[in-house]
C-alpha cells in the first residue's frame, strides 16, 4: 500500500514515510492509493474479537510495510487496560430503540483523540525506525482543546521525540487549559497563541511547509511531524471503530451481517467523519454518513449547497472542538469524490486560501449528497438536548455529543429513516461541566471549575474520571502567550535554536 499526495498524484511514499512526514511537500495530505475491501466474512470473524484484535486487523491492511506483530505491539500497547478505564476501549451503549451511542472518551484524556493519539507514538517510533532517518521528531500541534491534551499524554516522554502545542488563549474550556498547562514530561511544551483555532491551525501548517524551517531543523538532527488529524496514523485508528461498533450491531443481534448503520458525527476538522466515509469505502455497510456541526456550520452549509465559505463570523461555542471555519480533512474526502482530480484539488485549496472560498463541481455535489447529511446546532438547542436526554433516558452527554444527538434526532423524524444509527460520543460530560450543569439548569456562576464537577456529580451521579479530578490544585507549568505572527520564533526558541 502507498499514499499519494491529494494535491499530486506522482507522489508515491510508504506508510511510515507518510506517518513521519505529516503532510506532503506540496501542502497536500497522504491518502492510500486504495482502499483495502473488509468483506462480510472477515467482519463476521471479528466479532468476537477484542479492540486490539480488530484494531491489529484493520490496521494491518493499510500499514502494509509494518509487520503483523508490529502493528499489534502498537495496538496492545495503545488499547490496554493501563490508559482506557472501560474493557471494550470504545463501548457501544443503546440510548433507544434504533439509537446508539458510541463511547470513545474512555482514554487517559477523556476524549476521543485517545483514539488514535494513544497509538500514534507508537506508529510513529516504528515509522521512524523503517525511515531511519535518525533524526529527533518535532511533534508540532495545534488544537481547539482536545488534540493538544491527547497528543502531549500520547507523546510525553516518548524517545528521540519533543513536542510542540499552540492553543487559542480563549478558544479552549477551563478543564482543557488546565490539562495542558499541568502537563508533565521532559519533552513537552505549551503555549497560548492571541487568536482562534483557525489562526493555530494555519500558522503550524505554515510553519511546517516552509522549506526555510525545515532546513533550520534538519541542520539541528530534527525533523517535523505532525500529531494534527493530517496525519495518516491519525486517521487510520479512527477507521477502526466504526469497523468495531458494527461488529457489536451484530453481536448485540441489532443488525445481522450486510444491513446498514448510520453514522452520526459532531465534526470539526473532518477527521472523524472521514474515517467513517473510508470505513464505508472499504465495504462497512455504513448508509448515512451525518455530519453535526455548532453554529460554525460551514459544513452544513457546504454539504448542502456545494459551496465552501469561510468567509463569516466565527462563533465561540459551548462545543469548542468544533468551533473551526477551515476543516483539513474534507481535502481527502473531496479528492476520493472529484475520482482522485489532483488539479481540481489544488485549484479548490488555492482559491480557499485566496478568496475564502470554492464551489464544487455538480459531480462532486451530487457524489456528497449520496452519501453525507449536514445538520447544525445552537447553544440553546445543545442545552436542551443534554436536558432533554438526561430526563428521558438517563444517559448524560457533553456538549459535542449533544449536538450529533440533536442532529440525529431532527433527520430520523424529517426523513422517518429507521436504520439503526450510532452516535459517535466525542467527550466525557466533566470536560465541560459548566455547559453541562447549566443545561440541567443550575446556576454556575459562583462554582469554580471543580466546584462545577462537584456539583454535576451531585447532580446526576455520574463518576467522576480520576483524570479530571486529579488535576485539582495542580500548579500551571506552561503560563506563555504568543501573537499568532510569532509562532515561528517560539518553535526555534523552545527547541533551543537561532
Ligand atoms: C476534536 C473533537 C471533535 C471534532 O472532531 P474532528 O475529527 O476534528 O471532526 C468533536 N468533539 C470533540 C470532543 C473533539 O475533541
């Protein structure tokens, strides 16, 4: 298996060259020359499987220059016990009738960048090994809140490797600053930037893709790679779980082997739901593919009208992992859906960098109408769906996974469609607890952060994750802020060079 380049065709590079490099020289992201079919008689054999058995499978046809043993010690050492505090590592729970939640913030941050951030060190130590480069690896992220955290637990400590986390200073919840800011490890550091996700976003990835810099690096033994979902060994565990929930559909006896799930994902950088959309490409019977967004609904309004505009104002949300106006991914979806047009690609990402904005050809519309649903959300409606499905059903969600339940709920009841649906749960309810506990109607307003968990854990009953609540009283570590502009003497100066 060899990854191309969505931006040019000729490139052709292993997967753990993809994995170490990031994002390829011509600003486009890897993408697998194929995709490797999962028939129904394999998915039978999985059923009975473990998370890593599955993981190690799927994984297996796409790491395809990694040896089978390979990917299973990075699997094991990923989804043990140790780091998830729930067996299954990604739970399927029933909300009701044909509604299903998919838990996949059981990992040491409470997220669902766990995922995959919790086995990337280790594909990326193996990748490093094949590329022999022997370089020491920059890991430069950055995040609306999650990745950063899930990214500095996944690398922290990890050999020949340093990494880098740029944040919005305004843009992240208290719980998420306070994660990163407490942040232990040698190799690790933290820094707010004045400015958005998007603002983050654009200036790592200018940084990366500037020759100048990497020259910089190379001639100090270091090499850039990305922890962002730009990277393939990002993505590629993402796959894994939508291939596990539809296993256990069919060993809860929900679906029998060939029917069809939908999917719903609260989406940001369009790193989940894609993962969802490959799955279906490799022949999980996914039919909807339903993509939740927060006020910032680019992508409703993308799906729905086939033209992509940044041009808007960016809202701050009670769901701030989604709050981004430039979502990386839909590159990689919009390559496979424009039949692999490497210049229709660049001509789409150049005009959004210019002008803000692209139209799709009518092709490409009708190829995402097919398959995807687009739906969005307030605040308001976030908050009275977190009400609404504690009351109903019991079941507590964060803000996020309360914008695909809203999402959902609105399609099942327009279209009348009753096909067994999975919710894709992003994070656990105490990563925003003061959104949480005002939802249920409590007034926040004199609680401190851990006051707030106190108070929802009085509330509903719900455990508290050890995670969270072990950050009480911990000291900051990491108090610098940057402008947006100096993003770059930052990276030479925590890296200690001129
Ligand atoms: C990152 C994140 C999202 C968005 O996921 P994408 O892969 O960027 O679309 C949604 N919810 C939570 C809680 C997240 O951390």
């Amino acid at each position: 298996m060899q990854y191309h380049s969505t931006r040019d065709n000729a490139v052709c590079v292993t997967a753990a060259r993809a994995i170490t490099q990031g994002i390829s020289k011509d600003g486009g992201l890897f993408v697998p020359e194929s995709f490797p079919p999962l028939s129904a008689q394999e998915i039978d054999s999985l059923v009975n499987c473990s998370y890593v058995e599955r993981a190690t499978y799927v994984l297996s046809k796409y790491l395809t220059d990694f040896t089978q043993e390979e990917v299973k010690a990075c699997a094991e050492a990923a989804y043990s016990l140790e780091r998830f505090r729930d067996p299954a590592i990604a739970p399927l729970r029933t909300l009701h009738d044909n509604t299903h939640i998919l838990e996949l913030w059981h990992g040491p941050t409470c997220a669902f960048k766990d995922m995959a951030l919790q086995i990337l060190p280790h594909l990326m130590r193996v990748s490093a090994e094949k590329t022999s480069d022997g370089k020491e690896i920059v890991i430069l992220v950055a995040t609306s809140g999650d990745t950063g955290k899930a990214a500095l637990e996944g690398f922290r400590d990890a050999p020949h490797t340093r990494i880098l986390v740029f944040y919005p200073e305004d843009g992240v919840s208290p719980m998420q600053k306070l994660q990163m800011v407490t942040q232990e490890g040698e190799n690790v550091s933290v820094c707010a930037i004045r400015g958005n996700f998007d603002d983050a976003q654009t200036g790592v990835k200018t940084i990366f893709t500037d020759p100048a810099v990497a020259d910089m690096l190379a001639q100090n033994g270091m090499m850039f790679s990305s922890a962002n979902s730009i990277n393939w060994g990002r993505l590629v565990p993402q796959i894994v779980y939508y291939v596990s929930a539809y296993c256990d559909l069919l060993k809860n006896g929900t679906l029998k082997n060939g029917e069809p799930m939908n999917v719903v994902v609260p989406t940001g950088n369009f790193g989940n739901i894609l993962a969802a959309y490959y799955a279906k490409k490799m022949g999980l019977p996914i039919a909807k593919l339903i993509c939740a967004s927060n006020k910032n609904r680019v992508l409703t309004d993308f799906i729905n009208s086939g033209t992509y505009d940044r041009n808007r104002a960016f809202f701050t949300t009670t769901s701030p992992s989604m709050d981004i106006l430039i979502s990386s991914n839909l590159e990689r979806l919009l390559y496979e859906l424009s039949g692999r047009d490497d210049a229709e690609i660049r001509e789409w990402m150049s005009a959004l960098s210019k002008d803000g904005s692209y139209t799709v050809s009518d092709t490409v519309k009708a190829a995402i109408e097919e398959s995807f649903v687009g739906g969005c959300c307030d605040d308001e409606q976030t908050a009275a769906t977190i009400r609404n499905i504690f009351e109903t059903y019991g079941y507590l969600c964060d803000t996020h996974t309360a914008v695909a339940v809203h999402v959902c709920e609105e399609y099942l009841r327009d279209t009348g469609d009753t096909t067994p649906t999975v919710i894709a749960s992003t994070a656990n309810p105490y990563k925003f607890s003061s959104s949480v506990l005002t939802a249920l109607g409590a007034d926040v307003s004199a609680l401190d952060e851990f006051e707030k968990v106190e108070a929802l854990n009085t509330a509903t009953g719900e455990a508290v994750p050890s995670p969270l609540s072990c950050l009480r009283g911990r000291t900051p570590r990491f108090t610098g802020v940057c402008d947006k502009e100096n993003m770059q003497q930052v990276v030479y100066d925590l890296l200690g060079i001129q």
